[in-house]
C-alpha cells in the first residue's frame, strides 16, 4: 500500500519550490500586498513543510518494511554518444535524509516566524529558505551524479544569497563571498569527477557506477584502477569544502554572519552534511582504496582536533557552535575513512538535530539580548558580556544544556551512542588516531559547558554596569559577566513559537540515541536489511565506553571547576596557574591556528603575482603589438608621401622592392 505512493514523491521538493515561487513572484510584482500578507505566506509554507514531513515519515516507513528502493528515471538530454537522465531515487539512505531536511526545516520556520517578523526582508527571507530546502531535497534524491551536481550547485547559491542576507553590513558581504569563492575550488573538483567517470562508464548513475567498478576490480585492470583513485581524490576535494575539512574550513565560521536561523539549518544540520552525503554514495567505491581512506581519516581526525581547540578560545556564541560543527564534521569524516559507514551516518543525524537546537538556542539568546546589549554582533553575541541568564530565559536554559550534553557524549543523550559508536569503530582500525578524537571529545565537553556556564550560569566574573555599554567593554576578552539585575531592561524568555521549535528539535537529541546502541542495531538493519547486525558484547565494550564517559565527564568537570562560581578548594590556583602556563598555547587556539592568517597571505601572495603577470602582460606583450603597429603606422605615414599616381614610378618601386626582398631572402 505504502509503496503505491511512491509515484508522488516527486512533490517533497516540488512544494518548497512551489512556495519559493509564490514568494518571490509576490515581491517582483505585487511587493506591497506580499509585505502585508507575510502572516499568510509563512503559514502556507509551514503547512507545505508539513506535507513534505509526512511523505518523508511515509518513505521512511516503506523502506523500514523493507520495500525495494525506488527508481524514477526520465531522459533528459539524449544525442548519438551522450545521454543524461533527470528522476527520483529513494532507498533507505535517502528516506533518513529526507526526514532530517523536512524536520529541522519546519523547526527552522517555526522559529523563524517569531526572530525575522520584523525584518523587511521576511518574505525575501522565507523565499531563499524554500528554495535552499527544495535543492537539498532534490540533491538527496538524485539517482545520479550530474543532477546531484545541479542541486549541489543550487544550495551553494542558496548559502551566498541567505549568508549575505543582510548585504548592508560589510562583513556579511565579504562572508557570503568568501563561502562562495571557497566551495568553488572544490567544485571544480566536482565537476572534473563527474567527467572522468563519465568518460570510463559512459553514464553517471550511482548504479551503473558501483557495477562498473566491482567488475574492473574483478579484472584487476590496474591502469583504469589508478585513474579510477584520482578521481576519488577530486571528488574528496568537494567534499572537503563542502563539509568544510581542513584547510577549507574558514568559510564556515565567518558565514555566521547570516540570521541564527540559517546557522541552524544549513551550516549546521543540511548544507554541510551535503559532502558526507555524497561520500556515502560514493562509499562502495571509496572503500576500496586503503591509501585513501587512510588520508580521509588522517584529515578528518585533524579537523576534529583543530576545531574543537580553535573554540575553546572563541568569544563569539555563534562561532563557538561554527567550530563546534568543523570538529564534529571532522569526526563523521574520521569515521568514513575508517569504514564505519553506519557508525559515521548516525553520528551525523545525532549531530544535526542536537546542533540545530544549540543554534536556535543561541538565536533566542542573541535575540532577547538585544534590548539590553545592543544590535552590534561584537556585543549580543559575546558570551563573556552574558550570565545567569537562566535566570531570565529557563526553558531557553534547559534545551540548551540538553543540546550541550548531547555534543559533549553525555550519556543517555543521543551524541553519546553515535560518538561511542565511532570511537570503538575507529579504535579497531586506527588506534593513533583514535586518541587524538578521544582527547578531542574532552576538549568538546569543555568549551560546550564552558559557553552554557558563561552564558547561562553564575561565575565569579560579575560586574556591575549602571550605564550604556560602551564599544570597549563590549570588546573585551576580560571575563566580565553583566548584572542584569542592574540594568533598566531585563532579557526575557523566548516567546511561544521558538520555544515549540526548540521543544521539538530537543526530543531526537534525548532520543535519536537509542536506535543504535550496543544492545540493538536498528539502524544499522535498517541501512542493510539483508545484513543481520549481531549486538555487541556489552561485556567486552564495558572498559572502552567508561573511557570514553571518563574523557567527556573530565571536560565537563574542568569547565565547571573553571567557570564556576562556588569556592572550590584550588580554584583560583587552577585559574592562575593555566593562566600563565598555557599562554602560548592559548594564543595559538585565539588565533584559530593562524589559517585564516595564512589564507590571507596565501590571497596576498597571490593578488601580487597576478599583478606582475598583468602588468607583464600590458607591457610585453601590449608592447609588441603597440609598437608592431606603431611601426606600419610609422611606415605608411612615410610611404605616402612617395604616392605620386604615376603607374610608371609604380611598377619601378615595385620591381626594386620585390629585387631587394630576394636579394636578402636567398
């Protein structure tokens, strides 16, 4: 019965887009009454996600019963040696993904009704987010590479357009610009992928693809095999931008200068996801090159790493919850390059849903501080002009210490199962690198309990501010916490809307969890339903699971021996003491080991070189062609004056010219 729907599914993405060109038909032709309607526009598309939700749940049951994937090709373009087809591809893979995008989608309007209501650009707002959530569907339901291309095109337009949302502000500007020109690189790479496999199979799909490969490794053709491996690496290479792996990962936190809702939905649960996603359709292929799944871990477990110790240091909310996101996505990829396919998608799915909660949450904070902070980023968002805000905003509180215990691997919290999962997996295959992202989960529990402790809790870095807050305290690294109560104005609870979004969004981060655990492999089963997953001995993964509870609770016990406000016996040693010890080593975390310094001169050295080879050019070769014509100018402006109309004094000069040219030639 379930199955019979599937001939409309093409209506998942097809209603976002539909609302899409509502929307921005509305503004291009009847903008007055599409601002006044804007009530009625943001329900319409509420209810269209809806619709979209319970066609994905639809979907996803019919692929938990085991009904056969789904496949709906058309031809697009067809000649005599090229065909390229257009359809729909469901399997379970894409039935969890399509959950995931219409879930935290609706959760993201929701919300956005309440943070973007009286911003001019709502309706221009609720159009891009449509379309960015229409091209994320289409991108995970594409049965081939050409048309994943097309929509991986289309969400990257999607990002320039909603990070430069508010375009006035210099800096979102140069940060939707930034993310733009990044990811290019890796969609070149892409792109010249999508060639090379086009070239050796003659097709483009998934199927065809994976079929062509087991029968070259069967042949054992070593030549197709090695351009078979470089192609891999430039499809990586978009991959690494896409989910912003090291040293492409810059863009992704100066892109928070786009609205808190877009931070939740596409550098958080979606767009970022894209590039995993499409490791995991490639993953049949991938796995079969040990070198270089060696290389993906290497560079994931380093992103991990360089992520979470680049936000142990930031004072930016939002920016702490960007390389909260590059660490984590490091993790899923650490994970893919050791094999762990189910392990690495679970954690993403875990991961989404908890940092989309952690991002809203943030927004409703930077929201409600606002009236007592001022609009300025430099002020609203920075945690250390934050404090005991739960005092003010409880509910606010709790969903986002939920949020932070599940990133933080706090069980019973669902990142805890998936974090677990990977760190098993990834000891049994790579055992030095399985240290390194065990440290790195104890640096995550740290700085995520130290921002909802600085922001939410009492600390000892109180003071008093009786007047308006000036640009210098609003800047300064010094931890000096507000008394709100001092103030005139008092932030406040978020209101209904936000509150249902975060509420939502805050029941698969308690328990996501547990439909993959030691005891039951559900997920696992569902990926691969011929595949019966055995459960693993608790017995024997007891010892490595209270390691890995040790690490994440010593984290947290750090920051909340650090942060906090009670008389601790040694605390203000311990202060003291990091303090001064640790002085280069937190200049290197400050400066976010200086990536963003050497792009810069990476970019400098490169706009000098490109001048010397314009003016190389100007005046080399401009030069040769400029005197080259200026010589025949030179020489007919002499030559006229010989012009005397006589035919004899012609022919002779003829004769004598055509003489000399001889003479000198032979």
């Amino acid at each position: 019965m379930i199955y019979s729907l599937y001939f409309v599914s093409w209506l998942i993405p097809f209603i976002p887009f539909l609302n899409f060109l509502i929307g921005i038909t509305g503004l291009l032709f009847f903008q007055k009454a599409t601002q006044n309607l804007r009530n009625l526009y943001s329900t319409f598309s509420l209810v269209g996600m809806v619709g979209a939700f319970l066609l994905s749940c639809t979907f996803l049951l019919s692929q938990y019963n085991q009904d056969p994937p789904y496949t709906l090709t058309l031809e697009w373009l067809k000649t005599s040696n090229i065909l390229l087809e257009m359809g729909l591809f469901i399997d379970p893979l894409t039935s969890c993904m399509l959950v995931l995008v219409t879930s935290v989608g609706f959760c993201v309007m929701l919300y956005t009704i309440n943070y973007m209501f009286y911003d001019y650009g709502f309706v221009r707002f609720f159009s891009y987010l449509n379309l960015f959530i229409a091209s994320m569907i289409g991108l995970v339901m594409s049965p081939n590479l050409v048309q994943l291309y097309f929509f991986w095109e289309l969400i990257g337009i999607c990002s320039f357009l909603l990070v430069g949302f508010w375009f006035t502000r210099p800096t979102a500007a140069d940060a939707c610009q930034k993310a733009f020109v990044v990811n290019r690189v890796g969609d070149c790479g892409f792109f010249l992928g999508i060639l090379g496999f086009y070239y050796l199979t003659g097709s483009s799909s998934f199927i065809t693809l994976r079929n062509f490969f087991y029968a070259i490794n069967e042949t054992g053709d070593a030549v197709t095999l090695f351009w078979i491996g470089v192609l891999c690496f430039c499809f990586f290479l978009s991959i690494m931008t896409k989910s912003a792996q090291i040293p492409f990962h810059i863009w992704l936190p100066d892109a928070m200068e786009g609205p808190t809702p877009i931070s939740a939905l596409i550098h958080a649960a979606t767009l970022v996801t894209a590039g995993v996603f499409l490791f995991g359709r490639l993953f049949s292929v991938f796995n079969q090159f040990p070198e270089f799944m060696s290389f993906v871990a290497i560079i994931g477990t380093a992103t991990a790493f360089v992520g979470a110790t680049s936000a142990v240091r930031q004072t930016d909310l939002k920016k702490v919850l960007a390389y909260s996101t590059i660490s984590q996505l490091g993790y899923i990829v650490m994970g893919l390059g050791s094999g762990l396919y189910t392990a690495s998608l679970f954690h993403l799915f875990t991961h989404a849903y908890s940092k989309a909660l952690l991002f809203l949450t943030a927004g409703s904070v930077i929201q409600n501080a606002e009236p007592v902070l001022g609009f300025n980023p430099a002020k609203n968002q920075n945690i250390y002009l934050m404090g005991n805000l739960k005092k003010y905003m409880p509910l606010t509180s709790f969903f986002f210490l939920v949020g932070t215990c599940s990133l933080s691997g706090i069980p019973p919290f669902a990142g805890f199962w998936s974090k677990d999962d990977l760190l098993f997996g990834v000891l049994e295959n790579h055992t030095s690198l399985w240290f390194v992202a065990w440290l790195t989960a104890g640096i995550t529990s740290f700085y995520m309990f130290k921002i909802y402790f600085v922001t939410f809790e009492e600390t000892k870095f109180d003071f008093t501010l009786k007047g308006p807050l000036t640009k210098d305290q609003a800047t300064t690294p010094a931890m000096v916490n507000l008394n709100f109560d001092e103030l005139p104005i008092q932030p406040t609870e978020s209101k209904r809307n936000t509150l249902i979004a975060l509420g939502l969004l805050c029941v698969p981060t308690i328990f996501l969890g547990f439909i993959q655990t030691p005891f039951a492999n559900y997920f696992n089963t569902f990926l691969f339903p011929n595949h019966l997953a055995e459960s693993e001995n608790f017995g024997e993964l007891l010892p490595f699971i209270l390691i890995s509870i040790f690490i994440s609770v010593l984290g947290a016990g750090s920051s909340i021996f650090y942060y906090s406000s009670s008389n601790l016996p040694f605390q203000e040693i311990l202060r003291n003491s990091a303090g001064s010890a640790f002085t280069t080593i937190k200049t290197l975390f400050q400066n976010k080991w200086f990536f963003d310094f050497i792009g810069m001169q990476f970019i400098g050295g490169y706009k000098r070189f490109s001048s010397f080879i314009a003016q190389f050019d100007q005046l080399f070769f401009d030069g040769i062609v400029n005197f080259t014509s200026l010589g025949t100018i030179s020489i007919g402006e002499s030559l006229k004056y010989t012009t005397t109309g006589s035919l004899q004094v012609s022919l002779v000069l003829f004769v004598i010219a055509y003489n000399l040219f001889f003479y000198f030639m032979f």
